[in-house]
C-alpha cells in the first residue's frame, strides 16, 4: 500500500510539474461555422494545467491590477455561472479602459491558479475521452491579443515539455498541421460577445480521444471554449483514462502505428496478440527484423519514440495469454508497429503498479 501511495502521488506531481512549452509557428486557416452562442454550466480554469474528462463550455478571464475581481458572483469552478459570460466580458473591457496598457504583475484569475505565474507562461486544458471517441473543441469567445503577447493554439494530442503524443513520427498529420495557432486580431469579423447574437466561431476537432487548447496571457484577456466527444470507428492512438477493463490495438489492415500510453507506472498485461505472419507463434523479436511487432516499455515524457524498451514481441496467440510486466516510469507506452501486410491486433489491460509489482518490473526509469 506504501509504494501504491508513492505512485499515486507521483503521478499527482508528475502531472502538476509538466509545463506546456512548445509553440509551433505556423498559423493555417481554420473551419468556421455559424453558430448561436448559448449559456450554460461553464466550468472555470482555476489552473495552469487543467485536465478533464467532461464535455461541456470551459473559460478563462485574466485581469490586470487595476480592479478587484470580488464583485463578481460567479459560483466557481465546474458549476453553473451567476451571470452571463458577457458580463465577465463587459467587465474586462472596463478593465482594459481603466488601465493603462502596460499590464503589471498578472493577477490570478477568479480566486485560482490559472495565469498567475511568469508572464510568459504558456497554459494548457488538457481533454482525454473514452477510447473509441474523439474531441471536438469550438472557440466560442476569444479574447486574447496578439499585440500585447498573447497566443492560443489548439493540438491535436497532447504536447508536454516539448514532446508530443501521439509521436511525430506515428500521427497521420504532419506536427505543422496539428498546432494550429490564432488570437483576436486573426478572429472572423464581428466575434460577437452578447449571448443572443449569433457568432462565427473556430471547430478544431481531434484525430484521437486526447487534445489540448494552450494559451498564454501575459496581461490580460480570456476565452470560452466548448468541449464535444465523437464517436470514432477506428480508433488508433489511445491516451488511458481511468481503468479500463481492457483496450484494443488494431492497425486496420494499414501500414500506420498506433500507441497506447498511460500517464503512471503501470502493470502492462497482454492478453492476445495477433502481430505479424498468421503461422508464427507469439515470440519475442527484439533482434530479428521485424516491419510488424509490439513494443512495450516506459519513460519519462510523452514521445513513445524515447521509450526503453521493455519487451518487443510479434506473432499470434491464438487464445488468451497473461504476459504481465511492470513498467516503473511517469509514462507507460504500448506501441503497435505495422507494415500494412496484416491485419495486427493486440488486447491490453493496464493499471497502476503497486508495491507487490516490483518482482515483475521490466523498465525502470529516474523518478
């Protein structure tokens, strides 16, 4: 119970200490659509690095020194807001009249954690959904402009200190195309901020059941976004969320990659494979050359490509098998290669490792 509690907070600290880094330069055009902004629970970013698994509109607002925030009767974080986001909007532009442009020490946003570091920091809402879903993200108020630093971006995956999931080299779409960058000044015209006007606002949707909105706000501004989870037939990469009974690993008969990768130490079990010629038993193949193969193993970002290797196994079950090992690093990766010349497939359970698991660690890696 001792090391469980040792990994459970480390995972908890792991996740806080992550800081979102990279800004691709690249700016392309985005899908725009007309839609009528509508109010309902909003749930308000209180931290630099929010993680969720809920669906629903999500804000931020960033005010410089100039003004208390006390008079405003919002009700706080993942619950129905007092009053309109145009109030929260009306207020800032006030705000922005009363300072003086220049911005000073930035303020912390409705009592959170959000903003309220270096200004420079960049920020992130981190969605992960269910597996077999995908994540659509409207821009549905964006208030943040380019000409005092700010910047946001929607990736499709998740980037941590520099790394990305899925990997760069495993992901159907060039990195240029997955960072797609925007502020108020590239808005469509007319952004509207009244509730009962209609509005042109960003869809950005994901090609797996993670993404990120990242920003940052050097002195003031905010935005609402809306978060909608799709059904997605064929799933590929997977980022774990919860404790799944099991996940699948399928190529589809495609010559592309997929990954599934655990933010924790876990205990990876594979429970039937079928990788590779259909007369070839399961056998581990690290050092015979292999263009169909499963890798397992761990490391300390989010890139499987850095992964040590605790194993690298090709072939066919053909029942189930129970292969446990113990992957003792902040990220755990499973990693289906394919060349496109068979239909791989791979059933994996995975959950967090505890004490009595280290008999069966694999990789560990520097805590």
């Amino acid at each position: 119970m001792a090391m469980r509690g040792v990994t459970v907070l480390f995972f908890q600290v792991l996740i806080l200490c992550f800081q979102a880094k990279a800004w691709n330069p690249v700016r392309r055009s985005y899908e725009v659509k007309q839609e009528a902004t509508t109010l309902g629970n909003v749930h308000l970013i209180t931290e630099c690095m929010h993680v969720t698994s809920e669906e629903g509109e999500f804000s931020f607002i960033k005010l410089p020194p100039t003004r208390s925030t006390s008079s405003w009767k919002g009700t706080g974080g993942g619950r129905g807001l007092g009053e309109s986001w145009s109030g929260l909007i009306e207020m800032e532009s006030d705000t922005m009249l009363a300072g003086d442009g220049s911005g000073g020490e930035p303020l912390v946003a409705n009592g959170g954690g959000g903003g309220g570091g270096p200004a420079a920091t960049v920020c992130g809402v981190y969605f992960v959904a269910d597996p077999d879903q995908i994540i659509e993200i409207t821009m549905k108020q964006v208030n943040v402009e380019c000409r005092t630093g700010g910047l946001m971006a929607f990736v499709d995956g998740w980037e941590l200190n520099g790394q990305y999931f899925p990997g760069e080299q495993d992901h159907e779409q060039r990195l240029e195309r997955r960072v797609q960058e925007f502020c108020s000044e590239q808005a469509p015209p007319q952004w509207s901020t009244k509730a009962v006007t209609p509005a042109k606002v960003w869809v950005f949707r994901s090609s797996q059941n993670c993404a990120l909105v990242q920003y940052r706000i050097p002195v003031r501004g905010s935005f609402v976004i809306s978060a909608r989870f799709l059904h997605n037939s064929k799933p590929c990469h997977i980022m774990a969320e919860g404790l799944a009974p099991y996940y699948m690993l399928r190529n589809y008969g495609q010559p592309k990659n997929c990954t599934l990768t655990a933010l924790f130490p876990a205990v990876v079990s594979v429970i039937a494979l079928e990788v590779g010629p259909v007369d070839k038993n399961v056998h581990y193949c690290e050092r015979v050359r292999s263009d169909d193969k499963l890798e397992v193993g761990g490391s300390t970002g989010l890139d499987p490509h850095q992964m040590i290797k605790a194993s690298t196994i090709c072939g066919r079950s053909g029942g189930r098998m129970d292969l446990d090992q113990s992957i003792l690093c902040g990220t755990t990766s499973v990693r289906l290669v394919s060349s496109g010349q068979y239909n791989n497939q791979a059933m994996i359970t995975i959950r967090m490792a505890e004490e009595a698991d280290l008999r069966l660690a694999a990789v560990m890696c520097a805590m």
